[in-house]
C-alpha cells in the first residue's frame, strides 16, 4: 500500500511538472508554418491583363514560375501582370488558414511600381462557383515597394481586406464583404495601383504562413479538461481498489462454493483420477470443473454469457436391450466423437452419465447454443451408425441470468430437455425467458 502511494504521488509530479511546461510552451507546442518555396512544386500560373482587353505580357523564368517579367502597357484602363499560385489544382479544396496569424513573403522586385498587392483567395459555394476563378473572394493587402528592401515583408493576417470591385462586381451583401481565410486557394502576387507602365521583375523566393494549432484558449481549456479527467480517473482508482481488495476474495469463495455443491451433486456420473471418460473420451468431472469455473469468472467479471447444453440419447435402454451393451457402448462412443468433431474450439463437451451428455459454451449467447446443439441433433440423425440403429438425440439449452446459481442453470437446462423428449424426442428445446 506504501509502495502503490508513492507511486500516486510520483504520477502526480510528474503531470505537474508536465503542466507546467505545457504553460511555459504553449508559442512552441502550438506553433506551426506553412512554408511554400520553389521546390514546393504547386500549379503557378502566369497571367496578364489581356483576357480584359489591355496588351501587357508576362513572360515566366524558371520552371518552378516563382520567377517572372512583365511588361506593363496602357491599352487597358487598369493594367496589370500577376502570378497565382494554387493550393489546389481545381480551385476548390484549399488551406483552412483561420488559425494563422502572419504571413511572410521573400521576394526580389524591381521595377517602376511604388506598390504591390497580394491577396490570398478564399472559395465559398456561397458565392464562388466552380470553374470562375474570379468569383473566389480576394482577401488582399497593398504595399510599399519600399519594404523589400530586405527582401522580406511581413503582414499580419488581420490586415488584409476584401478588394471592393470584388465586392460590387459580384453583388456580395455587406455580412460577406469581410475577409475570410476558411478555404484559402490561391496565393497571387500583382503589380501595384499605381498603374507604373514597362518592365517589372519578380523573383519569389519564399512564403510563410505562421500560426498555431488551435488558440490560446482552447489550449488552457484543454489543460483544465485535462486534470479534471485525471482527477477523476485518479479518485475511480482509488475507490476501485478498496472495492476489489474487500470483494475479490468473497467473489472467489463464492464461486468455488457454487461449483464444488454442483459438481458433488452428479460425483457418481464423472470420474475423479482423470478429465476425459474413458469410455467416450469425452471431458469428465475435472474438465468440466475447469470450464465451469472460467465460464462463471467470465461471465461474472466480464458479463460474458455462459449457456449449457444438456443432451440426452433417445430409447438408450431399448438400444441396450434389442443389441447389448457393447452395441450401447458403441453407440455412447460415436454419439461423442460426432459432437466433439463439429463443436467450436470454446465449447466443452462432457459425459454427464449414463447416456446424458453436456456441452458448457463459453461466451455464448443462448441462441448461438441453440443453433450449436441443432447442428449436433442434425448430424446423430443422419449418421450411419453400424448394425442398422438409426440413433436421435434430445437437447435442453439454458443460458445464466442475472443472480443465478449454477444449480438454476442446470435445473432449467434439464427442463428444457425435458421439454424436448416431451415433444417427440429428436429435438432442440430452450429454457423459456
């Protein structure tokens, strides 16, 4: 008992000292980034003002398209060059980047633009449609060509907001018209506002998303769902241990007294020295002894069910008289190897003496012991026994119920046998509900 409380109090440190660095770190447990690079091998694709009626054109420089130039021209009243990069070739499944907060872009530029723009795209069936790139919502930001001086620019995602010609264009109603980030597909890089006509040169070199895996809310919910249920699987264990150390030992006496009083009552039907009958090599008094006591313990701590089959050789006597004994052996003999042949690897088949047979099923529900003695029934009446006997079979099945001994599940097995010479013989009859 000491040994088992230290070992409580160890278990408890140390979920302590976890809890503690699940607090201390939450920013590095929770982080995670979503990088793109070249080798990162999305669809890019390169696109220009032209499908609207402008004459700019864009050329791309490597085969991964995060490199490219364009050359801005006036036809159009608002000319442009862009590349977008897709998370999913059909423009329809993409990221869930609700629980990210920054992005971070690497990129070369030079050119005449004072200004840049990004968006990242969401599609919603509520108002994007498939196969209209456009009608996905552009979530965006525009900024100074200035701040890629470093070559690396970073925006919180909180900063974006949804282009307003998208807006009008698509008629969006004002609960809409806010950024959404549920199922982002396309990440696209534009000239800027400022309309700066000539050559421009991109090279990306690098996209981040940083976020975490769930908020920081959720994560202290966790951590106090957490030592509730520890706590309460810690006081369970506690009251499940005194419970079991006061009523294991009843239960097991209670058990090989049930046992022990029904196996004396039927001593004079099983031998003692041996666990098969030597007779039919049929189980006897220590294998049934053995399967009583297991089926019981199963059903009783595990609420596995536990059925017998009583079975009994129809007219056995006037076999005897009309042939002899050694026929009546014989029989005895087949009618067990024939049942022992076809019965399930759970299931204990025993003489239960003179011509009485039992069949103790393990993890048995009553109508799976019924269908098992209705085969058994089937194969004594079609088997070819030897001096032109033609032998049936009668068979009782019983399952345990809830607060009964061993004895009512014999007596109500024997009923149910009763039942079945009762009715014609050569048939199977179930213990009544």
């Amino acid at each position: 008992m000491i040994n088992r409380s230290w070992r409580l109090e160890i278990t408890l440190g140390v979920l302590v000292l976890i809890t503690i660095g699940a607090v201390w770190g939450e920013k590095y447990i929770l982080h995670k980034t979503i990088v793109i690079t070249p080798e990162s091998h999305y669809t890019v694709r390169p696109y220009d003002d032209v499908p609207s009626g402008g004459n700019s054109s864009i050329e791309v420089l490597d085969d991964s398209g995060f490199e490219w130039r364009c050359t801005v021209r006036d036809k159009y009243a608002y000319p442009f060059c862009e590349i977008e990069l897709f998370f999913d070739p059909d423009r329809v499944h993409g990221m869930d980047l609700r629980n990210y907060s920054k992005i971070r872009v690497w990129m070369d530029y030079q050119g005449p633009n004072k200004t840049l723009r990004m968006y990242l795209r969401d599609f919603d069936p509520t108002y994007s449609k498939v196969g209209d790139t456009s009608s996905t919502k552009y979530n965006q930001i525009e900024f100074s060509t200035d701040m890629l001086k470093n070559r690396m620019v970073e925006f919180s995602l909180s900063d974006f907001f949804v282009a307003n010609w998208w807006v009008v264009n698509y008629k969006i109603p004002p609960e809409l018209s806010h950024p959404q980030f549920e199922n982002t597909t396309i990440f696209e890089i534009q000239t800027g506002n400022t309309n700066a006509l000539g050559e421009h040169h991109f090279k990306l070199h690098r996209v981040e998303l940083i976020g975490q895996q769930f908020s920081t809310e959720k994560w202290y919910l966790i951590i106090l769902v957490s030592w509730l249920c520890i706590f309460i699987v810690f006081l369970s264990y506690r009251i499940f241990l005194l419970t079991k150390e006061v009523s294991l030992e009843r239960k097991r006496a209670r058990e090989l007294v049930e046992v022990n009083a029904l196996l004396d009552v039927h001593t004079q039907q099983l031998e003692e020295k041996t666990r098969t009958d030597a007779l039919t090599g049929a189980f006897n008094r220590q294998g049934v002894d053995e399967a009583l006591r297991v089926g019981l313990g199963e059903w009783r701590r595990q609420k596995k069910p536990l059925s017998l089959v009583l079975m009994d050789i129809d007219h056995f006597k006037m076999i005897n008289d009309q042939h002899g004994h050694t026929v009546g052996d014989y029989v005895l003999a087949e009618v067990s190897q024939i049942v022992k042949a076809h019965i399930r690897n759970n299931d204990l088949f025993a003489r239960w003496g003179g011509e009485e047979f039992l069949l103790v099923c393990r993890d048995t529900h009553i109508e799976q012991a019924r269908m098992v003695a209705e085969k058994a029934r089937l194969l004594i009446a079609d088997y070819g026994f030897n001096h032109g006997i033609q032998v049936t079979a009668s068979f009782g099945v019983a399952t345990l119920h809830a607060n009964e001994t061993l004895e009512q599940l014999f007596n109500a097995a024997d009923r149910a046998l009763y039942q079945a010479k009762d009715g014609g013989r050569n048939s199977v009859a179930v213990q009544p509900e």
